[in-house]
C-alpha cells in the first residue's frame, strides 16, 4: 500500500498521542491507583499501535503492542504501578518518540527494541515483585480480568468462526510447580494432549520462548476443541508437576459470540483479552464514561496556507484604503455605505485571521513535565514543577523560537536555583523543591514566567564572578541594586556554577538566552531574594507579524517605531536641551537621557525653519532610554511587519518595513540598534 | 546565466541603459512594472544605487537602479521607465532600466565571451556578449551586480 500520502497525518498524530501518554504517565506516576488514567494511556498506546502498524513500522508496533499489555495488566489489577514499572514504559514512550522524529526525518523508524521488549514482558509476566494478584481470584470470574492476551483480528475471527460451527475456544492456563526441573518437557507433555483434543491457536508466550524454557512459571494456551472444559482440564492435570491448570472460554469483550460460564477452578486468574478493535471499545458505554477527552473539532491545516491567506488579507487591506479613499472623494451614498460594510466585514475577518495563527503555549510547555523529572533524578533533587496558565495563546512564529530559551532557563532553575534535599531542610525549607512555570497576556505582551523556591542568587558571589570575568568593575559592583547583579548572570560568559555539570553548563550561558528573546523582540528580567528563590520573567510580544506601532514623520517620510519599544511621547523646548560631552541630552523625569535626532540618522533632512518644540519619542532599550526626534506624530496603529528581504541584510537601525493602508511602504525603526 | 534549451536558443528579455541594450534570461523575470505607477520608498543608510523598496503587490521589493549601478549618468525617470522584477535563488529585486520591450532568442552560437572593453560596464558583471543581426547585446551576470547588501554599518552616517 502507498501510505506516503499519510505520512505527514502519521506523524503528527503519533506526536499527540505519544504527548498524551506522557502526560498521562506523568499524572499516574501521582495518582498510581486511577485506573482511568491508565485507560487513557492504554488508548493512545493502542492507536499508536495500529497507526503504526498500518504504515508498516515494525519496531514501534512492537513496542507499543508490549507497552500494551504491560497496560493492560495494570488496568485489570493484574500488576501494581510501581516507579520501576513507570520507568520501563517511560523508557519506552522515549524510544517510541525517537523513533517517529527519526522518521520525519527521513530515516526508517527502525531502533533496536529487544531490551525494552524484554523488559515490558518480564513486568508483564508478573516477575516484578507485586506482580500477580493471585489472591483475590475465585470470585472474580464475573470481573474481565486479562492477561497478557491480545487476539489480533484473524484470531478473533477464528474464534467467532468455530463458536459458531460448535466448536469451544479455551483459554488454558497451565501453572507450573515451582520446583519443576523440565519445564520444557512438561509443556511439551500439556501440547501433546491438547494437539490431540483441538487445534492450538496462539500460545503465551510464543512456542519458541516456552520450548527454550524463556518463560516463568506459567503460560497459556488458546485451544479449540470439540471437547468441553472439564474433559481437557481432567486431561492437562495428568501431567506432572503441575501445580494447576485453568480454563476459561475465550471472550472478547466486545462479546462478538455467547459467552459460556466460567468453567470452575480452584483458584483462578482468568484471562480475557483486550480487545482489538477500537470502535467496539469506544462504542461500549462504560469505556466512554472513563474517556475525559471528547474529541475535538478541528482540522488541522499547513501553517504556510495560513501565511498565504495573511499576506492575501493583507493585499485586501490595502486595497480596502484605497477603496474608502475613492469612496470618500465620490460622495456617493450606496459606495459609502458598501465600503463601510466592507470596511467591518475585513476587520472581523483580520481578528479571524491572526486568531487562527495562535497557538496555545501549551505546545512547549507539554515537554517540560518530563525534562524535569528526568532532570531531577540526574541530579539527585526532588522538585515539583507545576504548570499555570498553559492555554495562554501566542502567534505561532514566537511559539517556534521560544522553546529552546525555556528549556535553558529551566535547566538554569533546576541545576542551579534548587537545592539538595539536604541543604532544602537545613535552611528550613520542604524537602521538595517548587518550580512554578506560569504564563499569561497582559496587555498587548504574554508574559512566561519560571519561578522558584530555591537558594536565589547569591549577591557577593555573582559580584566576585562577575569582577573576575570583567563584566563590571569593583566600583561600579559596589552601586549595583539586588536586581541589577541577578541580571548579571544574563550577561555573555558568566557560569555561577562551582563546578560544570552536563545539565546547565555546557559554556553557552543565559546570555544566549537573553539575546534569543531580546530578537523576538522580546524582554527578560530577573527578580531574586537569597534563600528563598528566583523569579525570571519573559516578556515576549502576542505576535511576529501584526505589531502595534507609533508612526511618525520626518519630513515627507513615514517611519514606524514599535510601541514595545516606546516609554512615552512629548514635546520638548530647545532650551530643554542639555550638552554633555558632545552628546544632547535631556532631563526626562529625573533621568538624563540622550537625544538622537532620527532625521539625521536616516537623512530625511530637517525642517527649514528652526524649530522652538521638538517632538520626541522616548524609547527604551532594557533599562537604557533614548529620546528620538521627528518632526510629528501621526498616531498609533497595528501594521503587518514584513522583512527586507534577503538582498538587503541588515541595513542600520531598520528591522523591516509594513505596507500602509495607501500602499506605500514604511518603514520600521529599530530602537534596540540606536540605543548604546 | 547561459542555460540554453534543447533548440539552443536563449530566451532573453532585452532592455536599454543609455544607448546600449542588455540581456537577461526571461527565467529568472517575474514582471516588469511601470515605475511611474509605483511608490518608492527610500532606504536610508544603503548604496546609493539601491533605490528604496516598492510594494509589489504586498511583497516588499528592493530596487536598484542599474544606471547608479553601472557607473553611468543619471537620468530623470519618466514615462518609458520600466522595473524588472527579477528571482533570484534567494531573493526579488527590482531593476531600474530606461526602457524594456523586446524579447530575443539568442543562439547558443551566437554568444561569445566578453570582450576586453565593453563600454564603461565593469567586467564583472558581464556574462557574455552576442550579436544578433546588427544589435549588440549584452549578457548580465545577475549574481554579480546584486550581491546581498550586508553589514550596512553606523559608519554610514
């Protein structure tokens, strides 16, 4: 089968649904007794399955079919979750997730399974200490216990098949004395009386495993016969060294066919098999009540045709000014009111469209649950990382780049703002450490916020480092506010770690981090108090492509200078004007600030006439200000900002150019490039 | 610059700078504008040959004025003015020409390497000559006369 064209569909859904399994496994690892989280991770692990199978993905099949079982027998009390158990099948949802990237990029989703495999089936044999609940049998036959059964369609199809024709399918369960010295040959001895009752139709485990005696105590046969359950149990315990035998009918829980009585046992562990097919499962009352997630509506659709539709909306917006202008000149009533109409209608349509390029900051976040459980164990700390605010949207190209920077700013929390356990009850604090991850708008900005509990940052060491590296002087140190040496830590080739662990410090320090979210045009900043932890806040704008902008003009040309950037506006008189070392600043509220005369750098040329007010726009870079002179405002608007291009690399002080309403192109000031 | 297709002819877009007409293959052309229909907006702090940017419907388009490009004089635009929109591999620019309406095949035979001296064109930006009946024509290498501008520093001002 050609499945090419459903490659791109495989690979996200396997993405998702590998994504729930770690959540889930994450929220079991808590609540080791809800077995509808177990269900959860069960369905995903299944659809995987099938997906995976379908396309021809042997090694991940594989996987998540062992995963499965070893699930299975959680959700039917067969085994206890225990952290060892949640190890192995995190290991596993690892290797399943390096195998679907190895695949998206191009390789063969193969990976080398066997010792995963082999350890989710020795769990799932029950060789892990809690393993079988052997106790509470007898009763339970009316309970769908299962085992490590699983019928695949052609099986399930033989079964139904002989059911009907009259024949019984038996699930026989043969446990060995623990003392039994050839194992091999006792099976050998149990296949040979029911070869000679029925035709054996699947066995666990495999015939291969049981004749190399690669199994434990016990192992099941699935056997159909003319023979009725008490005749071939009778026969099977004529063997030797047998501490029991078990029969069962086969049963499907979809109940495809009559299910019989449960044929009598001293103690049982009866074995129902999960079942295949998942529209049965879901189409099963009970299955749907546990199910918390309802399906969603939505399609999923390429992020470059939603560009497309942006940049058409865009060239509609222009022409939409162009229209009211023609409009307006007419004086024609009916024009007037169609264009205003017109003018609404794209309006909604332009909220729509930046709307459907939001993405819910979720999509990053998912990840880090895991990271810092895998983090914490590395580094021998206990630390509890909880999630605020996950739904908070953002544009899609901010989504992309702001990844890696939490990632580092995390591991920094981790390694460096928690302490040991030891140390945390030292100084009187929970033996847990709290890493609070939060995320919210406010404003025209969304705010990522990753607190923590931990040691904070300790001033007079930052200080020393800090003087040693030649990031400041020791007169300068000595002036620095708290905040101002917590920054430090951001500035290029500063390390506060003692001794270089493989989980922060690999040389590249939070500098990359600053300078990663300062392109985005966006903000970091640090708030710490010593002992009792940090706070590092991201200030990051809600979009890339649609910002919020002040235009100005200088003389016959229109600039647009982004309102992140702007503190506020004024006017300013020539007398306001200070010299200092052949520099012009002004007093603005107390603070000197530099005055920079836009028109000069981008030589639009000045006024004729001198002029006795100049209009100024404050803007800030960090805790820099300056204060840029143009020749008037014009007003605030939103703007589509759109690149130079590649021709033009870098030209001073521009980050790009937006198209206005009358279709010319501004162009858009760089306040960061002006401040020094 | 000198693909040529399986006839061994070259479809070329020919233009006029001064009094001399140029090529360039009719591949690499997207559009060619009136330039009196369009906005230019000045970039500043760049060559002086690159004009500003133009918004080709709702693409920012850089463009460069060959004649500022080529060293030769200055010309006020007027009604004849054409930009040629050009893809490169990585980018779109716009070319300034006094004048572009012809289209020729030129055989693969009839393109020659440059000669020592073709007018006041610096070599380098020369891919080729051919002469089709009477007319000379002059190959550009595009590669050449639009090298991404980078590094445009505080130094300019």
């Amino acid at each position: 089968m050609d499945t090419n064209q459903y490659l791109e569909m495989f690979l996200e859904e396997s993405k998702e649904h590998l994504q729930a399994c770690n959540e889930q496994l994450l929220e079991l690892e808590k609540n080791p007794d809800d077995l509808a989280i177990v269900n959860e991770i069960f369905r995903a692990a299944h659809t995987l399955k099938g997906m995976s199978a379908t396309m021809g993905y042997e090694d991940i099949a594989n996987l998540t079919h062992k995963m499965e079982n070893v699930l299975d027998a959680i959700r039917n009390s067969k085994i206890r979750v225990t952290s060892e158990i949640l190890d192995v099948v995190f290991e596993s949802s690892d290797a399943l997730e390096e195998m679907v990237i190895d695949i998206e990029e191009g390789g063969s989703g193969k990976k080398d399974v066997e010792k995963l495999v082999t350890m989710l089936n020795q769990i799932e044999a029950g060789n892990s200490p809690l393993a079988v609940v052997e106790e509470k049998a007898g009763k339970s036959e009316s309970e769908e216990m299962t085992g490590g059964l699983v019928y695949d369609d052609f099986e399930q199809t033989v079964v139904s098949q002989s059911v009907e024709q009259g024949f019984n399918a038996f699930e026989l369960k043969v446990i060995l004395r623990d003392d039994c010295l050839l194992k091999a040959a006792r099976v050998f001895m149990v296949f040979e009386i029911l070869e000679k009752a029925g035709e054996i139709i699947k066995t666990f485990p495999t015939v291969e495993r049981l004749e190399n005696e690669e199994f434990d105590s016990q192992f099941t046969v699935v056997i159909i016969t003319k023979e009725d359950a008490e005749e071939l149990k009778a026969k099977v315990q004529k063997v030797s060294e047998l501490e029991q035998a078990e029969i069962r009918p086969v049963q499907f829980q979809s109940a495809t066919f009559e299910v019989a009585t449960t044929m009598e046992a001293p103690v049982t562990d009866p074995v129902v098999q999960p079942v295949k097919q998942t529209a049965k499962k879901e189409a099963s009352p009970t299955k749907r009540s546990n199910s918390t997630h309802s399906a969603n509506k939505t399609i999923r659709v390429n992020i470059d045709r939603l560009d497309v539709l942006m940049n058409l909306f865009e060239e509609l917006v222009i022409d939409r000014g162009r229209l009211q202008s023609i409009a307006a000149e007419l004086q024609n009533a009916e024009l007037n009111e169609t264009t205003e109409r017109m003018t609404r209608i794209s309006g909604d349509l332009q909220n729509i469209i930046l709307n459907m390029r939001m993405v819910p900051v979720e999509t990053v976040f998912n990840r880090f649950p895991k990271m810092v459980r895998q983090l914490a164990r590395d580094l021998d700390k206990k630390i509890n990382l909880e999630i605020i605010g996950a739904e908070t949207e953002l544009d899609r190209t901010v989504i992309d780049e702001i990844g890696d920077p939490l990632v580092h700013l995390i591991r920094n929390a981790l390694d460096h703002g928690v302490e040991s356990p030891a140390e945390r009850i030292a100084a009187g604090k929970p033996e847990e450490g709290t890493v609070t991850l939060r995320a919210y708008h406010s404003g025209n900005h969304v705010f990522i916020e990753l607190e923590d509990d931990g040691a904070g940052v300790n001033r007079a060491r930052v200080l020393k480092k800090a003087i040693e590296r030649g990031i400041v002087s020791e007169e300068i140190a000595e002036t620095l506010t708290d905040k101002q040496v917590a920054e430090l830590i951001l500035s290029s080739g500063f390390s506060t770690a003692e001794k270089l662990t493989d989980v922060s410090g690999r040389g590249v320090g939070l500098d990359v981090v600053k300078s990663t979210i300062e392109s985005l045009g966006g903000h970091i900043s640090i708030e710490s108090k010593e002992g009792q932890g940090s706070l590092f806040q991201v200030q990051l704008p809600l979009t890339l492509s649609i910002i919020s902008v002040m235009l100005v003009q200088m003389q016959k040309e229109i600039f647009a200078v982004p309102l992140s950037s702007i503190i506020e506006t004024a006017i300013i008189q020539n007398s306001d004007i200070l010299n200092a070392h052949n520099q012009r600043v002004i007093d603005f509220r107390g603070k000197i600030v530099p005055l920079v005369d836009l028109r000069e750098i981008f030589d639009t040329g000045l006024p004729e006439e001198p002029e006795e007010l100049k209009s100024v726009v404050i803007v800030r870079k960090g805790e820099s200000l300056a204060a840029l002179v143009v020749d008037s405002f014009i007003g605030q608007q939103e703007i589509v900002l759109k690149s130079l291009g590649n021709y033009l690399q870098s030209v001073f002080a521009l980050s790009g150019a937006t198209i206005l309403g009358n279709g010319q192109v501004a162009l858009i000031v760089d306040c960061n490039a002006l401040i020094k | 610059m000198t693909a040529i297709t399986e006839n061994n002819v070259m479809k070329t877009i020919v233009f006029r700078l001064l009094d001399k007409e140029y090529a360039i293959e009719v591949d690499v052309v997207q559009s060619i504008e009136k330039l009196l229909l369009m906005t230019i907006t000045r970039i500043p702090g760049v060559p002086s040959y690159v004009k500003g940017v133009i918004n080709l419907r709702g693409m920012v388009t850089p463009i460069v004025d060959l004649r500022n490009r080529f060293d030769l004089p200055e010309m006020e635009y007027n009604d004849n003015t054409r930009i040629i929109i050009v893809n490169l591999e990585n980018f779109d620019v716009g070319l300034i020409v006094d004048d572009a309406n012809d289209v020729i095949d030129i055989p693969a035979n009839a393109l020659e390497s440059q000669p020592e001296v073709v007018g006041s064109v610096e070599s380098e930006f020369v891919a080729g000559v051919a002469k089709i009946e009477k007319r000379l024509l002059v190959m550009l290498n595009l590669d050449n006369v639009l090298r991404p501008i980078r590094n445009v520093n505080a130094d300019e001002n």
